[in-house]
C-alpha cells in the first residue's frame, strides 16, 4: 500500500469496527467542501428537504445527489484523495461513486439523528461499501456515533424516515429493532470521535449509526461521499429507494451504470 492514505492499522479497525476515523485527510479541502456547501444550500435539488417537524427546534438541511451541478463536489470527486482512499480501506481495485450527500445542523436544532443504517435504503448489494461523513465545522456532542460490529448483524435494522421515525418499507417483519443505546448502554459498545473541520469517518453501509441533537450554538455542516468497490452490484428492495434514482434500467446483480456512477479510482 506504499503512496496510499490508508495504513493496514485503519484497515483492520474498518473490518472490526466497521468504522474508521482518519484525521486531515481532507485538511486542504475544508474551503472548497465549505463553498459546495453553502452553494447546495442556496441552490438545493429536487431531493432537499429540512428534516424537522414543527415540534422541533432549528433547522436540519438534507440534500443529495447534486455533484454533476455543484463544481466543488465534482472537484473533490474526480481531483482528491477521496477514491483512492476509498479503494484502499474496502480492499478493492476499483472505487465507483455511488452518491454526494449534503447534511447541516444549525445551531439550536433538536431533532436528533435515528439510530440507521444506510445500507437497507440503497439499491446497492455487496461487502466493498464505505461511506465518508467529513465535517467543515469542529464537531464533539453533534459527531456521528457507531455501534462497534454492527456491520455484521445477521438481520438490518428497520429503515425509518428521518422525519417522524415511521417504517421506511411497510411495516418491517423482516428487520431488527432500531437500536437504542442510550436506553440499553451495556448492550452496544458505541464509538465515537471529536473531530476538526477535513478529519473522517469511513464506515461500511451496514454499519449503524446516528448522531445527536444540536444544541450547541454552533453550526454542523457535513458532505458525505459513498462509495462502492469491486463486489457491488444492483439490488432491488421492497420499495423505492433512497435516493430512488428512477429509470435506471438496472437489473439485479448487475454492476451500476458507469455512465451515472463513474468509476474514479482507478484514474483513467
């Protein structure tokens, strides 16, 4: 792995853990995340929405699939370290960009990230999947927070909306309760990291996670990437998906369309 950002030590903590945290690696990229953010905000796609109710307090902009609109995403894309890191904590030759995810707390705002895991709303199968949450603001109480292992669970845990917790897919036979550690602290080992504007979390799709209300008077901005390695494929699920990407004419077992997932590690 010799030139890569990712030693064998952060690989290892990805395979047990099912989450890493890698500090700086986009230290030179704050601004530029910084400006798409601002720019998705004032400019926000067809999928944006603010995930608080009227009980709620504040505001919790969520936003995606806007990197072939918003030139700092398409930069940090195609121009950072971000694929090859990618390819290297999944074990994979190949890095395909599965999807941008913008997501800002501002200061104040009480609603509370659910207990999930991203892996039961994407069309996506396969082990090589890693998500990257990198904060532009320093971050302690507002962090995103993980349950060590929770990426090998036999059963998903329940899809819900963000918005008022109600089952994403019908009423869910098939999936585990929504974990609550807070309620049950002996039964979950929850990993969690400060972090400073440019540090990273990388955590596998099944891997649960959430984060708490910000109630600080600071705001928490946050891009997310997701990524797909050489084992990912196209996957149907009980309902339309999230993103729903529609008309995508894929096929079950399928590799995603490179033409709307491209392949950016390796450089061509």
């Amino acid at each position: 792995m010799s030139g890569s950002p990712i030693t064998q030590d952060d690989i290892d903590h990805f395979q047990t853990h099912g989450v890493v945290c890698i500090r700086g690696l986009f230290k030179d990229w704050v601004d530029v995340i910084a400006a798409g953010i601002q720019r998705n905000m004032e400019n926000p796609g067809p999928y944006a929405k603010d995930v608080v109710t009227k009980a709620d307090s504040g505001s919790f902009f969520d936003d995606y699939c806007n990197w072939q609109r918003i030139p700092e995403f398409q930069d940090i894309i195609e121009n950072s370290s971000a694929a090859e890191a990618a390819a290297a904590i999944l074990e994979s030759d190949t890095a395909q960009l599965f999807h941008d995810h913008v997501l800002v707390k501002e200061p104040g705002t009480s609603k509370v990230t659910p207990w999930h895991q991203d892996y039961p709303y994407y069309f996506i199968d396969g082990e090589q999947l890693v998500s990257f949450w990198i904060p532009v603001d320093p971050v302690k109480e507002t962090t995103l927070r993980f349950i060590s292992g929770s990426h090998r669970w036999k059963r998903l845990v329940l899809p819900v909306r963000w918005l008022d917790d109600s089952n994403f897919y019908g009423n869910g036979t098939e999936y585990r309760p929504v974990p609550n550690p807070e309620a049950e602290p002996d039964a979950y080992r929850v990993l969690e990291w400060e972090m400073q504007p440019g540090d990273v979390v990388m955590f596998h799709y099944r891997t649960a996670h959430g984060s708490r209300a910000n109630l600080s008077k600071d705001r928490r901005r946050a891009l997310s990437l997701r990524w797909i390695g050489d084992d990912g494929r196209y996957a149907t699920r009980p309902g339309p998906t999230s993103p729903p990407f529609p008309d995508h004419g894929m096929t079950p077992g399928q590799r995603l369309r490179e033409d709307w997932f491209p392949v950016i590690w390796p450089k061509t």
